[in-house]
C-alpha cells in the first residue's frame, strides 16, 4: 500500500512487509520510519489533520503526529483477547472536526474467531469493538490465507458515515460467506450487500 502525504506530494508512504518506509522526494530514495514502533508489518496508512494513522499485524493502530518520525500505539495498550492480532486496514475521516477511526480485526484468541471493527470517535483516545453485522465466523471456501479477513476497506467520499469492507471467502451452505459490506453510521452495524462478485477470493 502506498499513500501520499496530501499537504505534500513529494512525501509518499509505503507499508510494506516488516517496515514502514519514506521518500520525501518523490520516490528517488526511500528510508525506513520505524522509531517508537516495534517491528511491524504495516497494512495500511492514512492521512487526516496533520496526523499519520497505520494498520499493523500484530500490533494494532498507531499514529505519528510528526509526519512519521516517532510513532505512538492507540490500541491495544496491552494483551486482549478481542483486541490482540492483526488488524487489516485502517479508515481515517474527520468528522466534526474530530478524527473518526474504523479498522478491520482479526483477534488471535477471540471465541469464536470472527472479524470485527474497531471504531473511534476521538482520534484513538477511546475505541470500541463492533461485531454487527459481520460474519460471526470466518469464513473458509476460497480465501487468500486459510480464512476470510477484511482485507478493504474504503470511505464514501461523499458521507464519512458511509464505508465498505471486503472479506475473502465464498458463500457455503448455511453460511452467507465475506463479500461486500456496507455500513451507514461510521461503522457500528454492517450489512452484507445483497450482489456479490462471482468470486469472493
């Protein structure tokens, strides 16, 4: 994934493997923004208000307000059962003037395993774990990695309130599968949409 600071287009973003990495110069040379982060691999990056956010495995959220030279953990602060695993992408929209976080989840120990979305209100200062609507298993016909993750996920650019997951994984009997799902308040309910692509993988 590659972002590119909106106050500057010079400045790129790559979350790539086991690093996050920088080029302030367009793309010629690259170095790696790893201070006050463990190792990590970043899978996802946004830009809102002068603040970076960044999606981990294994780590959780993090968030530099200094254009990536130090990096500060929002979640999970410490070992969770619901809130300690891989989290696949991250959604940064201000709305009210306040930075609105949403992130696709997937807890390593949580009974059942199932995705969830972590949302936040107030830039990270507080978060709460959402379930509605999402499968409330994981699903495993046709997947990337064994099981079906949020692997997507993307704003209205119109209505911040409005945003889309994609999970992998194919409908199985009894069982309707990832696919495309849309929420309408920021993230606290889902709703598989009714068309799906042929393949869900």
């Amino acid at each position: 994934n590659i972002s590119i600071n909106p106050q500057n287009p010079k400045e790129l973003y790559i979350a790539s493997d086991w690093r996050s990495v920088w080029s302030g110069d367009g793309g010629l040379t690259w170095f790696e923004r790893v201070r006050g982060s463990d190792i990590s691999c970043i899978t996802d990056i946004r830009f809102t208000q002068g603040r970076v956010y960044a999606s981990a495995m294994d780590e959780g959220v993090l968030v530099s307000e200094d254009n990536g030279k130090t990096w500060r953990q929002l979640w999970p602060l410490k070992w969770s059962a619901e809130e300690s695993g891989h989290c696949w992408r991250i959604a940064a929209n201000t709305v009210d003037g306040v930075d609105h976080l949403v992130t696709g989840f997937s807890p390593w120990d949580s009974n059942p395993k199932l995705n969830i979305a972590i949302i936040s209100d107030d830039g990270g200062k507080t978060h709460e774990i959402v379930k509605s609507g999402l499968p409330d298993y994981l699903p495993k016909k046709n997947t990337m990695w064994e099981n079906g993750f949020i692997r997507a996920l993307a704003t209205d650019p119109a209505n911040p309130n409005i945003l889309y997951a994609g999970i992998d994984g194919d409908a199985e009997p009894s069982k309707s599968g990832g696919g495309i799902f849309k929420t309408e308040d920021g993230g606290r309910h889902w709703k598989q949409l009714p068309h799906q692509p042929g393949s869900r993988r």
